[in-house]
C-alpha cells in the first residue's frame, strides 16, 4: 500500500496527529459546534448546525473513501458492536452529551475559544473513561458482548455492493440537507 | 484568504466538507479514523499509571488502550490548539465559565456550572468508552464507513441527549409548534 513509510514512522505521526487536529479544531471552532448553545440547541431541535456538519461530512468522506478503497489506497476501520455496548453506552453519552453540552471532540475546542467550563468537562471525561477502564473486565463479561451486531458494515449487512449503498446513503444526505433548508431550519 | 480565515463563522457545509477532506487525509497518511474520546482513555491510563504502574499495566483496558503520547492524543492536544486560532484570528476569543444559555436557564453561579460540567463529562467518558467511540469516531468517522455500530450508537446519542436536554430545557420544538 502507498504512504506506507509515512505510516510506520512514529514521530512522524505525532507531528500529523498535531497538525490534523489543529485543523479540526479550526474547522469546529468556524463551524460553531464548539459553543455550548450551538450543542443544546441541536438537542433541542431549535438549530440543526450539528447536524449539518456531520451530514457534510459523511458525505464528503464517504465518497472519498470508498473511492480511495476500490483504489486500494486506503483500508476500512470499521468496528463491530452489539446492543449491550453500543446501545446501552450511546444512551449514556447522549445523557452526557445534553448535561455538559459538549462532546469529547467540541470540548476540546470549547476550551480553546476560552469556555472554562469545558475544561472541567474534559476532566469528567477523563475521569468517566477511568472509571470504565476499572469496571472494563467486569463489564466485558456480562454485557458488553449481548446482542452482537452480526455485521460490521452495511454492505455486508445487507449483502449488497458497497458502491450501492454510498449511492443511497448519499441521496439520502442530500434529501435531509434540502429539507432542512426547505424547512427554514 | 485572510478575511476569510478571520470570518467568525463559516458554513455548517463547507466545515462538514472540510472535516470530510480531513478523513481521508488521516486514512492516508495515518492510516486511522478521526476519533476524539480514545485519547481521554490513554489519559487516564497517564493517571493511573502515575499512580501505580504495575497496577496500570495489569488493567486489561490500558492493555487494549495504551497509556502514551500518541497520534491520537495530540488530535486532542491539535484540537484545542486549532480551535483557539480560529477564535482569536476572528477576534470572538472570550474567557468564561457559565454559558448564557445556561445562565439563562439556571443560574449564573459558576459552581452550579461547574459540577453539572463534571457530572456530564463524567456520563459521557462513560458512554464513550462503552459505546466505543464519540461523535467523531462513531458519528463521522464510523458512519462514513457505512460502520452498523456507528449508525446505532449516533441514533442513541442523540435520542438520549435529545430525552434529556428535553428533560433539563423543556421540549421547545414540541411545544412551539
């Protein structure tokens, strides 16, 4: 595969961490996702910028990425799940979502616009990530592997070629995209 | 080109665009998913190691989620530091604790905001680690690999952050209309 050398070079990659997060963090900070009335407001279903930036995204990534993996230039990270980890701990981070406002990525950058209260967020965070690090054995071996999903991608899921599905799901962000335009919101 | 970097906002499109493009360059060079919520894990294996590191390394979790300096945590580190020139080149860069909104709603008592910040960072380190990513690695990086996990989890991020905002803010957008 291309980029290889790039790959396995590991100060090399703390410097591209540095820089690719530097321009997300631009990126959200323009976005607005990194104030708190811009989150809660998405929760609240009175702004859609949120959602917005992630439907953008998707698309934009999708497409480039399953292009680049019919190249083979790239390979897929996709991770598997099941009821009891992806349900149960999406419900929890929602529930953390609406309480602090921000999330893991847009805290981060909160901090960086100046919200002090995103700093004690980041600390929760930590502190939330420790503590399941502690009940991680415990957890693992009661409910954590319920309910496993029994395919890691959509595809493979429906068993159709990828290509199709990228079409669909495309149509379908735009769709929403035009929507919420049409909508005002 | 400086104006524009100096604009304080942009397009929700353009940014999703751009966090787009910024997927594929990690995929490239790195060789990994934009994710977010890992790096909190590695930092509390830091912590935990600080504290006692053979007790650290015996963690199963710590063995999966390395406790180092690594690509992923310096997009957190890049995060906060990226942000912060986008806000001071456009001039919006405002120290502060209480969000107006949530002084609006509440009270403007920094220590109400503080502990609700703590107890939300809390639930949501939780959450991450259970559900295996954030809105991130989940909800942009998962998703755009049409990742079955990632469509789930994002779908009950936001159902539970929809339920309780509702519950906290009152539910705007069914009352208003």
């Amino acid at each position: 595969m291309a980029f290889d050398t790039i790959r396995s070079n590991k100060s090399a990659q703390i410097v591209l961490g540095l820089l690719i997060g530097i321009a997300f963090g631009f990126l959200l900070q323009k976005g607005g996702v990194t104030e708190y009335a811009v989150i809660i407001g998405q929760l609240l279903l009175t702004d859609f910028t949120v959602v917005k930036v992630m439907l953008a995204a998707i698309l934009v990534g999708m497409v480039g990425i399953y292009a680049m993996k019919a190249a083979g230039l790239v390979r897929l990270h996709s991770k598997g799940g099941s009821v009891g980890a992806t349900v149960i701990g999406g419900l929890i981070f929602g529930a953390g979502f609406a309480v602090l406002g921000y999330c893991p990525g847009t805290a981060a950058g909160a901090i960086g616009s100046g919200a002090l209260d995103a700093v004690v967020g980041v600390l929760g965070i930590v502190i939330g990530a420790g503590i399941f690090a502690r009940l991680f054995p415990y957890l693992d071996r009661v409910i954590l592997n319920r309910g496993a999903f029994p395919a890691d991608t959509i595809p493979e899921l429906l068993g159709v070629r990828p290509a199709l599905v990228v079409g669909i799901v495309a149509v379908l962000i735009v769709g929403v995209l035009a929507m919420l335009a049409m909508l005002g919101l | 080109m400086f104006t524009w970097l100096a604009m304080a906002t942009w397009s929700p499109y353009i940014v999703g665009a751009g966090i787009g493009v910024l997927v594929w360059v990690a995929f490239l060079v790195s060789d990994r998913p934009l994710g977010a919520s890992t790096a909190y894990a590695k930092t509390a294996g830091m912590v935990e190691s600080a504290l006692s590191r053979k007790k650290a390394a015996a963690m199963p979790y710590y063995r999966k989620f390395t406790p180092t300096v690594d690509w992923q945590w310096m997009i957190v580190v890049g995060i906060v530091i990226g942000a912060f020139l986008s806000a001071w080149i456009s001039g919006t860069f405002s120290v502060f604790i209480v969000p107006p909104l949530f002084a609006g709603a509440f009270s403007a008592d920094p220590l109400l905001r503080i502990v609700v910040a703590l107890i939300g960072g809390v639930l949501m380190g939780i959450g991450a680690r259970w559900a295996g990513g954030c809105t991130s690695g989940h909800g942009i990086s998962g998703t755009l690999q049409l990742s079955v996990a990632s469509w789930v989890a994002v779908v009950c991020f936001f159902a539970g952050g929809i339920f309780v905002a509702g519950l906290m803010f009152g539910f705007p957008f069914f009352s208003g209309v």
